[in-house]
C-alpha cells in the first residue's frame, strides 16, 4: 500500500501530463504559480482529476473477515450496539440478521427500521456515513483495513484486557 505522501507526489507530477503544453504556461506553473486565475484554476483542476484517476484505478481493497461472524450462529462478537439483547447479553440472531440485511440492501429508508433495545439510551450514530463519499481524501472503500482479532484469540484478550485496564 502507498505512503499518503507517495501518493500526492506521484499525482502531482502525473496531473503535469493532463495539461496541454499552452495550458503548463498559462497556468502559472512558473514563479506566479501560486498566483490566483483562471491559469490556477485549471492547474488545481487538473490535480483533482489526476487524484480522482490514480485512486480510481488503484482498485478497491479485498475486505478481509476475521471469520467471528460465520464462527459463533449467536453473534456472540458481532456489533450489536443497540439492538434488542436476552437477558443473558446476548443479541437476538433475527434482530442481528435484520440489521445486516438493512445495511446490504443501501436502504435509507430500512435505516429507521432498525431494531432497537428497549432499554438503549442513544441511537446509532450515523450508521449511513459508509455510504457517503469523501472529496478530501480517498474514498472509504480503498484503504486497507485489516480484520480485529479473532474473539477466542490471545490478542483479543489482550485487546480486552487494556480496554479494561485503561477504563480503571
């Protein structure tokens, strides 16, 4: 995976190759580049374009699983943040499978359907915003995110245990 900074470097000097030889001088690429105009504009257009073109065909990352969710029928280490749990803590599966199914089907309005512990105080807070795009950076489905812990792992329970630790 590339470095944000390699990254910006090798768009910058490929955007230099979507400018027409007149448009290089007009731009300000000289020592008024930073000056304002419509020569500026393009410059910075050309660099957003060029952005948008490297990210586009650097492909999406493969989604990796830790496998919990096919590993435990009762969604034992699934996000069940919310949702209507037995008395045991444990999330109620049809109630689980409501919510996946809310999300793979990109329903907004499925979205007010979610269901909901009675005894939950707050709500999701935007469960939607996978489904924004960001112009600032790239967008939420290139980075590379690896998978947590498996839950029955000794690094889950380290996890946990540093969790508690720093909650004292």
């Amino acid at each position: 995976m590339a470095s944000r900074k390699s990254f910006l470097s090798a768009s910058a000097l490929a955007a230099g190759a979507f400018l027409a030889p007149g448009d290089v001088a007009a731009s300000g690429a000289d020592a008024n580049a930073a000056s304002p105009g419509p020569g500026r504009r393009r410059r910075a257009l050309a660099i957003r374009v060029d952005a948008a073109r490297a990210q586009f065909s650097a492909g999406v990352a493969a989604s990796n699983s830790n496998g919990d969710e096919r590993r435990y029928a009762d969604n034992r280490a699934s996000f069940a943040k919310t949702l209507p749990h037995n008395d045991l803590g444990e999330v109620q599966t049809s109630d689980f499978a409501r919510l996946v199914a809310i999300v793979e089907r990109e329903d907004p309005a499925g979205f007010e359907n979610i269901p909901r512990d009675p005894l939950a105080v707050e709500r999701l807070n935007n469960p939607q915003a996978m489904y924004a795009y960001d112009l600032v950076a790239a967008d939420s489905e290139v980075p590379k995110i690896e998978p947590p812990p498996q839950f029955a792992s000794a690094r889950m329970a380290v996890e946990i245990g540093r969790t508690a630790w720093r909650a004292c």
